[in-house]
C-alpha cells in the first residue's frame, strides 16, 4: 500500500514512523529540508521538499498512484487544498486530512465529494478532549478507551505499594470481583509487555489493562482504586482549543478554575464560557495557586502547547497540594520520564490522533484502533466476516485460533452482547473482536486471520 503523509511535524514524522515499521511504502512530503534530512535518517521512507498542495509536488510525491493521501500539515487550508488536488488531479482513492478550525467541521455538508472531497476527518483537540474527559470519570486511571461506540471498554490502572493489586495472581482477581465479567488484557513490567496468565502475579509499578463492559467498567475501578473519590474540583492551566473544549464540557457538572496567561483570550474565555472561573495569569506562579486554593483542587490539567511550562505548572500544583496532575505533552520522549513521578497522568496528544488514522490504513476491516504504552502496543477492534470456509475466524473458538505471537483476544461485542473471551466461545459472522498487539510487527499476520477467502464470494 502506498501511502503519501503530507507535513513532517509531531504528527506527520510519529505517523511515518508507525507506517514504516509495517513495510508500507510511505512518502512524506515537507518543506523544511533539514526535517526531512532527519526523518530520512531514521526511517526507511521516501521525502519530497516543497509546498504540500502544489500539484507539480503532489506528482513527485506519487500521488498518480497512491492508495491514500494523510495531510497533517499546521495549515488546515493547505490540508484542504490538498486533498481537493488529489482528487480533481489524481483521484486518489481515500484521503485524510486534520482540521483543526471547529468552523470548518460545523457547516454541514461542506466535506463531501461535491464541495470538499475529504473522505476521513480528524480533529485532534476534540480527539484528546474525548480522551482527558474517560479519563476524568475514572480518577485512578492512566487509559480508559472506547470500543464498539462505547459497548466495551479498555482501562489502565498502575499497581500501587500496598494498593489493591499489588501481589496478587490474576486468578485471585476473580474472587475479587466475583459479579463482574472482566479480563486482565495486557500487562507492562518496566516497559516490557507480559502475556497474563492466571498465576502471574502483579507487581508494584505494573500498568495493567483490564476490558469490561461498560456497564462493568465502573465496578471494576470502584474495587480497584480503593479509596480514590470522584472528582469534583478542577484547575485547567491553558484556556487554548482544548482547555477550552474541556471546560464547556465539564463546567455544568463540576466546579471548574482556568488559567490563561494572555488577556485578550481571557475576554473571549470569559465571554464563550458560562459557569468556569476565568483567571489571568501564569500556572508556574505558586502565589497564583495557592490563591486558588490548590491544596483543595482534585485534579490540575495543564494543557498549553508549552511541554516545559506544563511540565513545571503541574509539578508545582502536585507540590503545593493537588490531589492528582494530567499533563498534555507533544513531545513522545518526554512522556515515559515524567509520568509516575510527581505528574500522575501524560498524554501524548500525537498518539491520540495517531490512533485515529491507523484505522484507515489497515487492510482488516478495522473499527477501531487504541496504541497501547505511547505506540509500543495496540489494541485493536476489528470486524470477522465470511463463513467457517472462508474466514479463519468465523465457526471457530477462540481457543482453535492460531493467533501469532504476543497477541490476545480480549473481547467479543455481539450487536448489543457484550463477551469477554473464554476458550469455549465460538466466533460468528460480523463479530467486532477486540485484539491485543504487543508486538506491532505481528500486525500484518493479524490482519491475513481476517480476510476472507475467494470462496466467500
């Protein structure tokens, strides 16, 4: 599959990354030579300098024959543009761009073959607001991720000295929540994934991922958080798109403060939203917080586009008292370093945003797709088709499956049945099974179990 990413930013460069690593063939177009000079040393991708939606580029791109065109580039216009140009010029067959203007998203209609031919849109800040949002209706939790439109979910708990896990066998977990249907899906150990087996027993520091029902989720983090109350209280250091979106969407229910450093954005902040406390000023100073009652704050969310400053705001409110501290960090590196310490919670916006465009480039028919520990792993959601001639998984059980190396079936949604996987359970025909990858060069053979045969047809 060929494969043309548009801009070699956070996005575009952690992307080519991903895609080069499955053997597609990807070319990445940027206009900033040294960029590229460093992507082209580090991956085994084809670059193209110039400006992303010049047709003259787009051909030397090979965007005549591409599959599908990415455009991740800062500009939504050039992101636009581009797309028009593969569509009118090359009839690229699948084109994904990223918008971040909400006044492009809201006209309805205007992303359609007939105005604007973009056939995938992604919108990372409301992507990562989604995601701070799960992750604030389980307080303890590091992931919580979506499946089958919410049927089935994915949560990731730290193991704590003295807390609930620590030391226990995954069987024992069983008569620990003795009502609840759930599955221990992947455990990480000092950044390396374990399989689970019943008698593994889990150790301090361990990030383990458990899958359950929605209706379930909330048990299972009830028993496994012990004590950890809902939040009620939270400071948002950033009052950007995303501290923005984040404070409309939880203001009605919660008692919500935002710092923003700029005065003129705090007019328009205070204008556009109905119950936050607006303040002007710096995170980083400590009289600030301290004046705002940090010790009483439940969660601080520092969300400004400045990975230092948020670094130093939310280890400073962590100091000064905050219950617990999310970070938005853009720089993958960063990440791994500071979550665990004194900072509770890192996303990596890119990875969020990543996740989504992955479920257009497989070659499964792929519903869903969530990386797992800043891309080392994936979950994945995809759909079995076929018959019990055509089809590797459909009339088999799970336990007659010859999955490859390092990946688990945690999951069975039914329509509206919601299964986790037992060796007993037979696969039928539009199953959405949720899978887990951890190790990502495995993807391909997991995509060959769902495609069906000719003789399906």
């Amino acid at each position: 599959m060929k494969i043309i990413i548009l801009g070699g930013g956070k996005v575009g460069g952690t992307l080519a990354e991903e895609l080069s690593s499955e053997k597609f063939d990807i070319t990445l177009v940027d206009s900033d030579p040294d960029r590229l000079h460093g992507l082209r040393e580090r991956l085994d991708i084809q670059t193209v300098e110039g400006h992303a939606s010049h047709p003259d580029v787009l051909r030397r791109a090979g965007a005549e024959d591409a599959d599908i065109l990415v455009a991740v580039t800062s500009s939504d216009e050039v992101n636009m543009v581009a797309c028009q140009v593969s569509f009118s010029m090359f009839r690229t067959p699948t084109k994904i761009a990223r918008i971040r203007a909400s006044a492009y998203s809201t006209r309805a209609g205007f992303f359609s073959r007939e105005h604007m031919p973009i056939d995938v849109l992604i919108h990372p800040e409301q992507v990562v607001t989604d995601h701070i949002e799960r992750l604030l209706q389980h307080p303890g939790a590091l992931q919580v991720l979506d499946f089958a439109q919410g049927r089935m979910q994915l949560v990731a708990v730290k193991v704590y000295p003295n807390g609930p896990l620590a030391g226990k066998a995954i069987s024992a977990l069983r008569e620990q929540l003795p009502k609840v249907d759930t599955r221990v899906a992947a455990i990480f150990r000092r950044d390396r994934p374990i399989m689970p087996q019943g008698d593994t027993v889990l150790e301090v520091d361990d990030e383990v991922f458990f899958l359950a029902g929605r209706r379930d989720i909330g048990a299972v983090m009830s028993e496994l958080r012990g004590h950890e109350k809902p939040y009620k209280r939270i400071m948002i250091a950033g009052g950007g798109n995303i501290g923005e979106r984040l404070a409309r969407t939880l203001e009605r229910r919660l008692n919500v403060k935002l710092i923003e450093f700029h005065a003129a954005r705090c007019q328009v902040l205070s204008g556009t939203l109905d119950r936050t406390v607006v303040l002007h000023g710096d995170a980083t100073d400590s009289d600030l917080l301290l004046e705002e009652n940090i010790e009483n704050t439940d969660i601080f969310c520092a969300l400004t586009n400045d990975d230092e400053a948020n670094i130093m705001s939310s280890m400073l409110a962590k100091r000064l008292g905050a219950r617990k501290v999310l970070t938005l960090i853009g720089k993958p590196a960063y990440v791994d370093l500071v979550q665990g310490g004194l900072i509770d919670v890192a996303i990596s916006p890119q990875q969020a945003t990543i996740s989504e465009l992955l479920v257009h480039v497989r070659k499964a028919d792929i519903a869903r797709i969530h990386s797992l520990r800043r891309g080392a792993a994936e979950a994945i959601e995809a759909v079995a088709h076929g018959d019990a001639r055509s089809s590797q998984m459909v009339g088999r059980t799970l336990d007659e499956i010859a999955l490859p190396k390092g990946t688990t079936i945690g999951g069975i949604v039914r329509g509206e049945e919601v299964l986790i996987a037992h060796d007993h359970l037979v696969v039928e025909p539009n199953d959405h099974l949720i899978l887990f990858v951890t190790d990502k060069r495995r993807i391909p053979e997991v995509e060959r179990l769902f495609q069906v045969s000719v003789h399906f047809f």
